[in-house]
RNA sequence: GGGUCGUUAGCUCAGCCGGUUAGAGCACCUGACUUUUAAUCAGGGGGUCGCUGGUUCGAGUCCAGCACGACCCA
C-alpha cells in the first residue's frame, strides 16, 4: 500500500529530528511574497544578476537534480519562483540536506535573484530552512486529479494540481470583493442576520430541522434572508444587504447544494425596476471585475451580460412559446386549450398550469440573460401586487442558461394584505403543501408599524460564480461540495 | 426515484474473445550527472483489480446485489 512512502517519509522525519532539526517548526525566517520578487526583478536580462537578497517561503513542487547542482520550483499562494541549488553555494552538508526534502514540503529559502540563461527568473540559494514536511505525495505533477469524485473529496489536492481550479475561486473571491464594494458605495450597510429560525421563511423551500437544547426550541436553518432584512430595513436600515448561507433541504444536482450563498438586498423608495437597473450593473460590475468583460464563453455558449437585458412578461412568455394564450382562463379552460394544440398537461390549478407551462416552455428558451416579470400572485406571496392586475405582482427573476439567477421584487408593504397572504399560504399548508409558508407574527408586527416601499432581490452567489467562471457544475465553485458520506474500511 | 456509464499502484491510465507471475508513465528508493524547467540515463520496490456473492477447470475480464461517483430524465 501507501504505507511504505508514508514510512519512509515518517522515517525521514525522524532523521531530521536525529540531526536536532525541527520539521516543523513555528518560525519563519523573513520573506516576502513570491509574487513581488517576480514583479521587482521582472527586469533582468538573461544570466543577469541582480545583486539583491530575497526570502521566500513555499511549497517545494518540482525539482530537477544534476548531481551537485539542482532547480527547485517553489511556490506560494501567489505565484511559483525557480530556486538553484548547489553544493558548491549551499555547502556540500545543506546541499545534502536541501536534497533530501521532497516534493511537498514546505521550505524557507534565502539567496540572490538572477534569471537563468533560459530566461527563467530564479533565487540562486545561499541557505534553506526547514519549514513543514509531507508525508503523502502530491498528485500526479502533469495530469494532476481528474476523477471528480477525488477532486471534490480532497478539494485541498485539487488547488494545488489545478490551476483551473485555483482561478475559479479565485474569481468567485473577485464577485464577493465587488458586490461587497458595489454595494457599500451605492449606501447599503452589510448586516448578519440568524440562520437558526423558529419559522423557516422568504421563500418556499424544505428546511433542515434541529432544536436548541437550553431554550427547548425546535429550530430551523435559515431557507431565506428575506424576513429578518426586512425587518431590519423597517428599522430604518433602508438599505441593506446580506451575503449568507443558506440551506434547502432537497436534492443534488449540478445546479443545486444543499447549503448555498445567497445575496439578498433591500432598499427603501425604490420597486422592482430599480431592482432590475440595479441587477443589470451589479452584475456588470461583477463581470467586469472578475473576467474583464460583460461577454463570456460558458460552456460553448456566448452570454451577453451588456444591458438593458431582455424582459418579458411571464403570460407572454408562455404565449409566444407555447402558442397557449392563457389570458383570464379559468385551469380547466387552459388544459382544453393546451388539448386542441396537442400539448397534454396534468389537472392543476390555474397557477399551477402556469409553473408548469413556464418550466416546459420557456425556461429551457432562456439563455441569454433574461428578466421574466409578472408573477402570481398565488406563489409571491412576499411581493406587491400589480397595481393594474391584483392577480400579478411586482417580481421579476433573471435567468440565465435556463438557471434562475435572481429574484426580485417590489416588496408587499401593506400588513394587512402581508397578513391575508400568508393565511392563503396556511390554507395550503393545511392542504398539504409542506413547502408553503407559515404566518409569522413577528414580521407582522414589525411591518404593522409601517414599512417603506421598497424594492428588494435575491442572487444566488454560487449559479452566479458558474457563470464567471465557465464551470458546468455548482460543485466546481463551492470548495467543499455535499457528498454523500464515503465509510473507509 | 428511473436510465446509461464508470471504479485497476499515492496520481494519470492500458489490460483484446475468460487462460501463465496484472502492465506503463509520474511519484518513491539506489546509482550517474553543476543551467534544468513534464530534466536525462541505468536499476529497484510498490496491487484486497470498489465491496459481497455467483457462473466456470480457471474471473481484473461474465452475471447479480451493494457502495460511491458522473451524465441524462422525472
């Protein structure tokens, strides 16, 4: 098995202790990030030297050995550096030394930048410290981890193989930086509100269940930010966003995790066309930020991120892909309509037919960013009704590569209709509708005391960061996906 | 939940129609080598072929079940 390197590297832990050397010790001989060495001497002409003593420290990644003389790649968190080492530089006992380390362990290395006659920048060591050994070897150095499975289990393997890997957090890092600061300067303050909830609300969703022991509670992980925002801006924090995890207790796929990053803000004196003006230029910003540009290839496919997007009204969706009308008809009016088109539905409701025709028809039609507006009222039951169509309300969501992206809305402001709205959703939890959602009292009698209009949205981070960063699963943006449990032995 | 495919050394992969002792590269160990960068050259060690059962004179290979994963569908 493994167990034999394994050994033999615990064997060599042991001789370094032998000759009174720490393998791992907790200080570090000053050094400075190799990304500034590289950009500092970027300079040096070919065989030049510079005259100027660096300290870096990183992991040993490759080495190439001639005899008394080896190259060393060593790399740190930003960027690799070529190391050369030589007994007749180093002393033939830490020559010996240095040559005994192995691909992995971590070193401290001190000594003059010059650039090799092949044009590569490179420390010329003059001493070397032990930093922190490994005892397993890396991954293959060339193919690197390319079973998923392995990639996903052992993410830590992945970054250091992968430089796709290592950019598409790296990019995922830029959109949180962007957002963050995209909103901080638009006036939005950044609260942290509980995840553990005594009532799972803001959307419709299976929660994970827990109980607090002390307070004798059930509790509820968090499916939404949405209720405890609100409350905040009807305290007068009327602009205010959190980023957050949130949690759905329901299946896997690769454009689902059961514990996700949600973005939800909410501000004041605004409806949900501010949100989709506001939607349009985060998203640039982001864009911008994070890939240098508002068109990208994902997986093949051009996306055009330039506003204004494209918007449609969710009936007229329907209409122009479906050739199904749905104007005011009644369920069992649209299942015979759908009949004489030759399109068989199930019996449903009204607004049930109207998922199911928007699901069959127009979400696989939604590549390009697109924002779908004007849903029932029946399944928004946090948004404002349209003035002009009480059955509608203000939301919009944005679609991209048929995944849902954002949701926005104009928010329900009015504590009475709030209050007949959730009674219709406790009528259909009654009904067994688990997934529909609860009254909750105190968010009532928070908006009761008055609540600005206000426009709010909602943006999954990690759909958004698959965007950026080109990648065809919600796994390949999460570093420590679910998985099912492995059991060893 | 259903279907298809996959699982062989630490990693990347071969392994044909079921037939001797399961192979290669990287990594590792030994030796040579002072400008290499997937260094090179010579030699060596390393395997519960995912798990369990079945068919067979004989199973990495065929069959069934299970586990894990990928993709597609609901």
């Amino acid at each position: 098995m493994s167990d034999s390197l394994v050994e033999a590297r615990l064997g060599k832990i042991e001789a370094l202790k032998a000759r009174g050397i720490d393998p791992f010790p907790a200080r570090v001989p000053a050094s400075e990030r190799i990304d500034g060495v590289l950009r500092r001497h970027g300079g040096l002409a070919a065989e030049e030297h510079s005259g100027a003593r660096v300290g870096v420290a990183g992991r040993l990644m490759a080495r190439r050995q001639m005899g008394k003389a080896s190259f060393l790649d060593l790399r740190d968190g930003s960027a690799k550096i070529q190391i050369h080492a030589a007994a007749d530089r180093l002393g033939d006992e830490a020559y010996r030394g240095i040559c005994d380390t192995d691909v992995g362990d971590f070193l401290h290395i001190a000594g003059e930048v010059f650039r090799t006659k092949r044009g590569e920048l490179t420390v010329a060591a003059e001493s070397w410290t032990f930093l922190a050994k490994a005892i397993r070897p890396l991954p293959e150095k060339w193919h690197g981890l390319k079973d998923v499975e392995l990639r996903y289990r052992h993410r830590s393997l992945d970054l250091l193989s992968s430089d796709e890997t290592r950019e598409r957090f790296v990019r995922r890092a830029k959109m949180m930086e962007t957002l963050r600061s995209e909103l901080t300067r638009l006036g939005f303050l950044e609260v942290e509100t509980p995840s553990l909830h005594p009532i799972p609300g803001g959307t419709t969703a299976r929660p994970f269940a827990t109980h607090h022991n002390a307070l004798d509670v059930d509790l509820y992980l968090r499916i939404a930010l949405e209720i405890y925002l609100k409350r905040a801006l009807i305290g007068g924090l009327d602009r205010v966003f959190e980023i957050g995890k949130c949690f759905r207790n329901e299946g896997v796929s690769t454009k689902h995790n059961p514990e996700f990053t949600m973005l939800e803000l909410y501000q004041a004196y605004t409806d949900y066309e501010g949100m989709m003006r506001l939607a349009e230029s985060l998203v640039g910003a982001v864009f911008q930020a994070a890939v240098g540009s508002l068109v990208v290839d994902y997986q093949g496919t051009r996306l055009d991120f330039s506003p204004p997007w494209h918007r449609v009204a969710m009936l007229d969706a329907i209409a122009e892909t479906s050739g199904l009308d749905l104007g005011t008809l009644t369920a069992p009016e649209i299942v015979a309509a759908a009949k004489t088109k030759g399109i068989g539905v199930p019996n449903l409701s009204r607004t049930q037919l109207i998922e199911h025709l928007f699901d069959r028809f127009v979400e696989p039609t939604l590549i390009q960013p697109t924002i779908v507006t004007d849903y029932p009222v029946e399944i928004s039951p946090l948004a404002k009704r349209r003035a002009d169509a009480p059955h509608l309300t203000e939301r919009f969501e944005l679609f991209v590569m048929n995944m849902e992206i954002a949701n926005a809305f104009s928010e329900l402001n009015d504590p009475v209709d709030q209050r007949v709205r959730f009674e219709d959703q406790e009528r259909l939890r009654a009904g067994g509708d688990e997934e529909a959602q609860r009254i909750d009292e105190d968010f009532l009698f928070a908006m009761e005391h008055g609540m600005p209009p206000t426009g709010g949205m909602g943006v999954g981070l990690d759909r958004l960061a698959m965007l950026l960063s080109n990648s065809a699963s919600i796994r390949d943006v999460i570093l420590f996906p679910a998985l099912r449990r492995k059991d060893e032995a």
